[in-house]
C-alpha cells in the first residue's frame, strides 16, 4: 500500500515537471508569435532548465535570441553568441531535424562577417551534408558565397592594416633625390645636402 502511494506521488512529480515543462514552452511560443522575444526567452530558459536535453526548447531560445539580436543591431553581440550556442545545441541534440540544422547555418552565414569562427562552423556544418539532401546545393552555394564576401572583406581590411606602416615607411625613407638634413653639423644648424 505504502509503496503504492509512493510510486504514484513519485510519476505525480514527474507529470508535474513534464507539465510544468509543456507549459512554459507553450507561454514561450505564445510570446515569441506575439514579438515579445524577451519574454519568450524567459520562458524558453524555465522549460529547458526542466529538461536541459530538450532539443526544440534550445531551438526556440535561439531564434528568441536571434531576433533580439536582429532588434539590437549594432549592439547584438551577446544576443548573438547566444543565438548561435542554443542553436548548436538544438542541432546537437537533435542532429537529425533540418530545419535546426539549416537556421543554424543560415545564422552562422549570417554572422560570418563578424566571426570567422562562424564560417568555419558553417564549413563543418557543410561537410556532415551528403551531396544527395535537397538542401546541399543550395547551402554550398550560400557558402561559397560568403566565403568569397567575407574573404574580399579580409583582404581590404588587411591592406587597411597595412597601409599604415607603408606610410610611415615612405616617410622614414625619403625617395631618391629628395634634400635630406644632415644634424652631424653645429647645434641650431640644419645645413641641406
């Protein structure tokens, strides 16, 4: 009898916290349908501290926080590194679901701009895709072509960087023929070569 009780208090618990789960997921999407991603976050955050291997959970804190991040744009930093690391968890939790898998690459092509890591990631992301799923072509070409963005973009900013000291090299080392001053002469006295 007592073990009865015990075992029906014990699956009571259980069903309370997979509906406690349910429900702030659910009060999630209603918030995240709404544009009230902070909320939806919240919300989100509460249903996977239940169960932190819940895969769709962690899937939609990411897209709450990659709104946030899309509202916040220039100052989207934090809400971007958590975007991506609730997205990689979704996807890692459940690796089989392309839809996690293609708004995981999609952010991090995204995000490529800024990150090198991220495009990177994106490469891996690409590399697990077999040549035969409908969406390879379509996220090779995104790839390629970020890769080719965000190389030329390295490229200006590298000669940016580098301009600097080519400058100051042009100025240290004057040019064949331009007057020099010679200070091995008298103190005051700067006599032109």
């Amino acid at each position: 009898m007592k073990l009865n009780l015990l075992i029906l208090m014990l699956l009571g618990a259980l069903g309370g916290q997979a509906a406690g789960q349910s429900s702030e997921f659910a009060t999630g999407r209603g918030y995240y349908t709404e544009g009230e991603f902070k909320k939806a976050a919240a919300h989100f955050r509460l249903a996977i501290k239940t169960n932190p291997n819940d895969a769709e959970s962690c899937y939609w804190m990411g897209m709450s926080y990659q709104m946030l991040a899309d509202i916040a744009t220039p100052y989207a930093g934090k809400y971007n590194s958590k975007a991506r690391v609730y997205l990689t968890k979704a996807m890692e939790l459940e690796p089989s679901r392309q839809d996690y898998r293609r708004e995981l690459f999609h952010f991090l092509l995204d995000s490529a701009g800024s990150s090198r890591t991220a495009l990177e990631q994106a490469a891996n992301i690409l590399l697990t895709v077999p040549e035969s799923d409908p969406d390879y072509i379509h996220m090779r070409r995104g790839f390629e072509r970020e890769s080719r963005a965000n190389s030329s973009a390295q490229a200006r900013l590298g000669r940016l960087f580098l301009a600097a000291p080519r400058a100051v090299y042009r100025i240290a080392v004057p040019a064949p023929g331009a007057l020099v001053c010679d200070r091995t002469s008298a103190p005051g006295v700067l006599p032109v070569k």
